[in-house]
C-alpha cells in the first residue's frame, strides 16, 4: 500500500514536470521563430562588414597606426585602453541546456592563457559559475534581460567596451536547433587573424577611402562596433534558446520513459495486491469450511 502512494505522488510529481518542460519547450520554440530570421539574415552581412574591418586594419596597418597616435595626442582623455577585454555571455536564468556552461569553459580556458586581460561577465549564471570556479580574477559584472532586449538594456555593456582597442566576445551560436557550439568572436576586426591564417599570403588588398581614412575609423570604432556586439548578444541569445528546447525534449523522453516504468510498477502492485487479497479470501473459506 505504501508502495502505491509513494508511485502515485510520483506521478503526479512528473505530470507537472511534463508540463513545465512542454511549457518552456514551446515558449523556446516561439522565441526562435521570433529571433531567427533577423539574426542568420544580419550575420552574413556583419560578417563580411567584420572582415572588411579587419581587412582594413591589416592593410593599412601603417597609416591606422599613425592616426590612433595621433588622436592620442590630440587628446589623451579619448584615448582608448591597449588592452583586451574579454566578456562572457551568459543568462540570468536556468534550463538553457549545455550550451552556457560551454561557453563558459570557453571563456575560463581563454582568460587563463591571457592574465594580463581585463574581464567582463554578462548574466547571473556566468557569475556565479565564475565564483563557483574559485577564480580570484577581478571583474566586471553587467545583468540584462534575457530576452525582449531593448537598446537602453546595452548600453552599460557599451559605455564599458567603448575603451577597448580590442574586444573579444565569448557566445553561444546557433547552427540549426539541434546544433549550437560555444565561439568567440571578436568586434573589434583584430580576433580574425586567428581564424584566417592564410590572410598573410594573400595579396594585400588597395583601399580608396571616402571622405577619408579618419572618419572611416571613427565610423567602425562606433556604430559598426556597436552593432556588431548587439548582433553577438541576439545569436547567444539564439543558441540559448534552441539549447533549452534540446534539453527540454530529452527531459520529456526521460518523463515518458519514467511515467511507463511508474505504469507498469503500479500494474505489478495491483496484481500482486489482489492475488494478496485472493489468497486470504481462499483461506477464510478452509477455515470456515474446516469448522
């Protein structure tokens, strides 16, 4: 008897669990639906604009060179800071599946090779991972929304990167809803060397600048900037959500599996209760029939 109860206050245990689960599956789902065709739409575009930065800054690496210094010496309060910074992006809430924890194994391997780099942590989970980690580094930590991102919610994000001569990113992407991979990507066109190695035998490519190459600086180092990092902030945000609908179905699959394991203990109780009962039905009649 105690057996039943025990299976039955189970059962009801993993029904709200399922629901839960097909919840926030369905909730996730929407969201991609949402946020997908803007951010793969917009990520072939920065891409190419990112390479192009970079492109520009190799090439005429001379010339950018003298006109940083330059600026520099004009006024060294707009100066920026010949660092790195490195920043996490996280979430403030669980059930995101792999894909956080993966970004942050990412980050911690990162910021371990490099002492000498400033760090930044968005999100509660990074935080408390980075923390949990025993990691003694001193940081920044920024909380914004998870979602229905609204431009005010960057802009202490912004305010702090802003200083940075190069700035290095550590998401999630989003493959396709069964893939998404922890990267890094870096806003600031110097990360890319890394990635393209075989940048250095290729011709080296002439660039006409319109109006000139100073404001064509000013305008990567600000609004393309800008925009590059808000569209790092939506593809995590992207990988995040297709990672939650992943770990809610193999939730699901385990409820499933566990509701049939509870069925068939149940079936296996009731039966062996009524042979119980049969048996002692049986032997109150020998004993009647006995006296």
């Amino acid at each position: 008897m105690q057996g039943l109860k025990y299976i039955k206050k189970e059962t009801t245990t993993l029904q709200s669990l399922h629901t839960v689960a097909q919840v926030y599956q369905e909730t996730s789902i929407g969201k991609i639906q949402e946020v997908r065709a803007g951010v793969l739409t917009t990520r072939d575009y920065l891409s190419g604009l990112s390479h192009i930065y970079y492109e520009l800054k190799t090439s005429q690496s001379v010339q950018v060179a003298k006109l940083k210094e330059s600026s520099r010496k004009e006024s060294a309060k707009s100066s920026k800071l010949q660092k790195t910074l490195f920043i996490l992006l996280s979430a403030n809430a669980k059930l995101y599946g792999e894909i956080v924890k993966d970004v942050y194994k990412l980050f911690i391997e990162a910021v371990e090779k490099e002492p000498d780099a400033d760090v930044m942590i968005v999100g509660k989970l990074g935080e408390r991972l980075f923390k949990e980690g025993g990691m003694k580094r001193q940081h920044v930590f920024i909380e914004i929304p998870d979602s229905n991102l609204a431009p005010k919610d960057l802009e202490p994000v912004i305010f702090n990167i802003v200083k940075y001569e190069n700035v290095v990113v550590f998401h999630g992407k989003f493959y396709n809803l069964m893939t998404q991979r922890a990267t890094r990507a870096s806003i600031t066109g110097e990360a890319l060397a890394e990635e393209e190695p075989a940048t250095k035998d290729k011709e080296t490519k002439q660039f006409l600048f319109e109006p000139n190459l100073e404001k064509l600086m000013k305008f990567f180092e600000t609004q393309i900037f800008i925009t590059l990092f808000r569209q790092t902030v939506h593809e995590s945000e992207l990988a995040r959500y297709a990672s939650r609908v992943n770990a809610m179905e193999e939730s699901l699959q385990f409820i499933k599996k566990r509701q049939k394991e509870l069925h068939s203990a149940k079936r296996r109780m009731s039966r062996s209760l009524q042979q119980k009962k049969q048996l002692e039905r049986l032997s109150g009649m020998r004993l009647w029939r006995a006296v």
